[in-house]
C-alpha cells in the first residue's frame, strides 16, 4: 500500500474503532464517509448529541477545535474529539 493509502486506512480504522466503542455505550452513530466537513462521527442517544473529530494523535489546530465547537452549539450538542493514546480510545469533551 503506497504511504497515502495506508494513512488513510489508519484513519478509517480509527472511526470505525470508535464507532463502535460508540455503540457499545449504547448510541446510534453516522460516520461521515470521505466527508472533509467538521465531524468524522455523529453519535446519538436519548439524551445526547455528540460531534466527534476523530484523530490518530491528540492532535487538533484550534480552527479544527473552534469549527467543532460552533457546530456543536448550532444543534445544542457536544463537540468531542477522538484521539488513540496508546491502545486506548481516548475522549475529549470541548463543551
């Protein structure tokens, strides 16, 4: 697999891993497929709505973490970013 490619299965791997740690805590959840838009992951319960930025590394810019953030506020949900620390899968509630 050429370099791009692999990154870009690493990353697809991740927002499948966490959808369904998603699903196991008892969501619905949409994966934004090939979306470059603000959300990777949608998830939903009964009392939730969550937007979830999904990362390999805790890496976001604070344009990525604002972007998250007002779109979050717009449906009155959180914004959540997604990162793998070690083999763990890690949340961070913005709001």
């Amino acid at each position: 697999m050429v370099g791009g490619k692999r990154v870009k299965k690493k990353g697809l791997d991740f927002e499948r891993r966490v959808k369904r740690v998603l699903e196991d805590q008892g969501y619905f959840v949409i994966r934004s497929a090939g979306s470059k838009g603000v959300a990777d992951l949608v998830a939903l319960s009964r009392h939730e709505k969550l937007l979830i930025s999904c990362r390999e590394k805790e890496k976001f810019t604070r344009a990525e973490r604002n972007m998250l953030i007002r779109k979050a506020l717009e449906i009155d949900g959180k914004a959540v970013l997604a990162y793998k620390q070690g083999r763990e899968v890690k949340f961070l509630f913005l709001i």
